[in-house]
C-alpha cells in the first residue's frame, strides 16, 4: 500500500530565537517528525555542504550510506528534487522514531535564505513557523558563545538581519505563524497548542513529559534537551529576562541604529 502523503513544513526564523527548542516540541508531539537543521537546503541549493548534511543525518540516527543514498540521483538546485527528499527520508525517520503514521513532517533551518529560490518556493504554500525574540537577547546570546571568534559572532549578527530582510515580505502570509521565545518559554502549553494548530496537528502535552528523546543531540543545545539523559529540560523562563546593562552601549547603538531590526522589534511587539 502506498504511504499517505504528508505535507511538510518548516521553522524559518533567525538564529537564537528558540527554533531548535521548538524543534523539540514539534517532534516530542505522537503524530509529528521534526528535523533539526538536517542541511539538505544547504546540500542542494548553494554551498552544496553534502558533507555537513550527512553528519547531520547521522545525527537523526541514519547510517551515511543511507543518507548518501537518499542524495542518489537528485538535481542540484532542484525544488522538485529537494521536496522529493522529504518524501523518501519519512519512512526511514517513522521506523526510527516508532512512528508510522504520522501527519506532517518538518524541519527547520534558520538559513534558508541562503537560498532565495527554496523562499520563493515556499513562502506562500507550505505552513511555516517563524521563530522571534527580542534584538537584545539576541545580541546577547551570539556573544555569549564561547566557542566562537569576534568575526564569528559578528557574521551571525548579520545573518540575523539577512534572515529578517529574506522572510520580511512574507511575515502576514496565512501560513507563516509567528512565535515569540519568550511566550514559548513563558506559557509553553498555550504556545504548542496555537503551534499545533497551524500544523493541523491535534493538541498535546507529551513535549512537557519526561521521557527520554532518541537521538537527542540532534536538537543541537541543552536549552533544547537534557544534554546528557536526553529527557524533559523545565522551560528556563530566565532566558526570557533581559537587563540593559547586559549589553555595552556600542551593541545597543547596533540596535538601536539599524532599520532592519527596527522593523522586526516593531512588527514582533518588542520595546525599542
């Protein structure tokens, strides 16, 4: 019997804002699979990373014959061939996830833009979440990384503005939902059930459960995932607070200065 098709969908907002917790929540869900960042955009569409994707599949539990088998045969910078990835990826991700009959698949990448015709292509059909979060806590998190350099840290901030001027034009479509990290973190079940909704998805509680997630460093942080059990992390509604004095005047005037992110912090309810 031929498998029923499943529509997928994706998590598009910038980085460090909450997307691969998100990620988690939509997998942990009975009826739903969640990529996290599987790069099979960045595969066949420009910098063409095959080996960055397999690694990432390795992560979601697949051997790298079997990921380099799915790459068999597909165009590059193909949509149908890309859309076609998804299809044939399901069932090995529903046997290895134990769940055979779910209702949508999805997977999310905070660098579609990269791509604008993969955008084009699913800007307007495909239900899209887009994650946001205040400009400051942003800010705050790239340069709290430890395991990058000033140059590092200063790229991602302009990804951050590259991804707002990509999805900009697209943010009041009816399938692009928008979800803020501090209403996840802060209210998670009244969030989930409005993020299941969009995706056709019946409400559930099982992302609040403690129960251990295969594969779990495919979610990438331990904000997502208890690093070590890979069980139920409590939502850490801290990460939602922000104090001016965490930033330096220069990084507020980045802020302050840039239209880009006026913008964004006006359209998403933020204080200037």
């Amino acid at each position: 019997m031929e498998a029923k098709a499943v529509r997928p969908f994706f998590l598009i907002g910038p980085l460090r804002t909450g997307s691969s917790l998100l990620a988690r929540c939509i997998d942990d869900h009975p009826d739903a699979i969640c990529l996290c960042e599987s790069e099979i955009n960045r595969t066949l569409f420009s910098p063409y990373a095959i080996a960055h994707h397999v690694k990432r599949m390795e992560a979601h539990g697949l051997r790298s014959e079997q990921a380099l088998k799915l790459l068999s045969g597909r165009r590059q910078d193909s949509i149908d061939d890309w859309r076609g990835w998804y299809s044939s990826v399901r069932p090995l991700l529903c046997e290895r996830y134990g769940k055979p009959d779910i209702q949508a698949l999805g997977d999310k990448s905070p660098d579609f833009f990269t791509a604008p015709t993969l955008v084009e292509a699913i800007a307007g059909t495909e239900p899209l979440v887009y994650t946001v979060r205040d400009p400051r806590a942003i800010l705050r998190s790239i340069y709290r990384q430890v395991d990058a350099s000033p140059a590092e840290k200063a790229e991602r901030w302009e990804f951050l503005k590259a991804n707002i001027r990509c999805w900009r034009p697209h943010w009041e479509r009816p399938n692009v939902l928008s979800v803020r990290y501090e209403d996840l973190v802060r209210d998670p079940v009244a969030t989930m059930t409005r993020v299941y909704g969009h995706l056709s998805l019946p409400p559930s509680t099982r992302f609040m459960e403690p129960f251990h997630r295969l594969d779990h460093r495919r979610f990438l942080w331990g904000t997502a995932v208890d690093w070590e059990s890979g069980g139920h992390r409590d939502f850490d509604c801290s990460r939602a607070e922000l104090s001016d004095e965490e930033l330096s005047l220069e990084q507020h005037d980045w802020i302050a200065s840039d239209p880009q992110i006026a913008l964004f912090t006006e359209r998403f309810g933020y204080d200037r």
